[in-house]
C-alpha cells in the first residue's frame, strides 16, 4: 500500500467522528477525554485521557493534554468526553479552557453517553436537541470502511496494553516492568506526519452540522491508516 492508496474514512457529522475515535486511538474508550487535533481540514492527531474522578480538579490533566495538542502545529480541535455528565462535563469545560489558554479554536466539544451525543457549543433544538442525539456506530459507514480497510479498534484499553506489553521476562530483567504505548499520565496518542496544505477553509462556527459540513477523507502517512479532511 503507497501514498495514494491508503484508506480513506469520510467524515460528515459528529457521529461520524465519533465513530472514528475508536480507530483513532487504537481502541473504544470509556471514561475518557478525547481531543481530535486539525490541521486545515484533515485529523493529524488524536490524544485520550481518563476522565478524572468525580470531586477531583481536572485542571492539571487538562493543561497536560493542551500541552500534548499544542506541539502537534494543529489549527483547531474538537473535544469528545465519553462518560456520564457529571464526570464528562468538568473535563470537558477544563479542556477547553486549556486549548483557549493556548491559542486553538475548539470547533465542537461532546459528550457520549448510552449512544447519545450531546454538543456544549449548539444550542439549536433542531440540530442538537436537549435529549441528545442517538447514534449506532455499528450502522455508519464510517466504521464499515475501516473494518474494510483493515483498521483495528481493539475493546478498550486493557486489551492494548496487552498488546504492545513486551513478553514474560524474569524478576530483575529489563523487560520485567510492563511497557505500554501509554504514559504515566494514562494517554493514548495517534500520530500523523503534517498532511500536504490545503487551500480549503476549516469549518465555521454555529450549529454542529454546519461546523461539520460535508467531510471528505485525505491519505495518511502511516501504511493502513485512515485520517479525515473537511470537505470543500
């Protein structure tokens, strides 16, 4: 598979991108921060952190996830929070607050819960009502085209950890302490090398259909690996 052959994962709504999280991040994530970093009109990176505890300050996860997002020469974000409203809402809102504190736009912010979607920026009944939305990822061509792809999203994040850990070694060997692709700080990271410039705008602000428009997919660098592009 070269550059011009690599999947392609069109994206057209936030169920979409919601649906492609999973094969963002490499697995379907529960309790968790997501933010999906843009540059132009095409994903380059996608970071994830557990939720904190109810009664915690997210504030220093969050800056430590906007720091991560900051050195990727991104150009706007989205933030999905998979979780129940009470732990979702004070990551989510921490999140944001540390993306503004760096200079990048957040298009949309999300919450998933029980298969509904909830958007904090739209406030028009019509496209984001206060019931939430109701989404089936096992229904939406954007997860059909990644199994078709060979696109893995693995359970949860247990089973990547078991995964990429290395084998059973002995007490005292270097490979006794298990090795995962995530950090101390519990994040899970999905990288893309800058994409070719685009001359299309990003999407604008107001209600989240609008801010999604109709998204088309761009090639990624990575052999097998999907990245999205707004459309022009």
């Amino acid at each position: 598979m070269n550059a011009t052959d690599r999947p392609r994962l069109t994206v057209r709504s936030p169920a979409d991108l919601i649906t492609a999280v999973p094969y963002l991040i490499g697995f379907h994530p529960v309790d968790s921060i997501v933010v999906v970093a843009m540059r132009g009109r095409r994903i380059v990176f996608a970071a994830r952190a557990d939720l904190p505890e109810s009664g915690t300050d997210p504030a220093l996860p969050a800056r430590h996830l906007g720091d991560v997002i900051g050195r990727q020469d991104a150009e706007s974000t989205t933030v999905i929070g998979f979780g129940p409203p009470e732990r979702v809402t004070p990551a989510v809102d921490a999140v944001r607050s540390a993306l503004d504190d760096i200079g990048l736009p957040v298009l949309d912010a999300l919450r998933v819960t029980d298969r509904r979607y909830w958007s904090y920026l739209c406030e028009a009944p019509d496209c984001c009502p206060p019931d939430g939305t109701p989404y089936d990822p096992e229904a939406s061509q954007v997860a059909a085209a990644a199994v078709y792809a060979g696109q893995v999203a693995l359970p949860d994040r247990a089973a990547l950890t078991a995964q990429v850990a290395p084998p059973r070694a002995s007490t005292g060997s270097p490979c006794a302490k298990p090795a995962t692709a995530l950090n101390d700080a519990c994040w899970a990271c999905w990288r893309r090398p800058p994409p070719p410039t685009s001359s299309a705008n990003g999407p604008s602000a107001g209600p989240a259909w609008q801010r999604y428009g109709r998204p088309n997919a761009g090639t990624g660098a990575a052999t097998g690996s999907p990245t999205t592009s707004w459309p022009g």
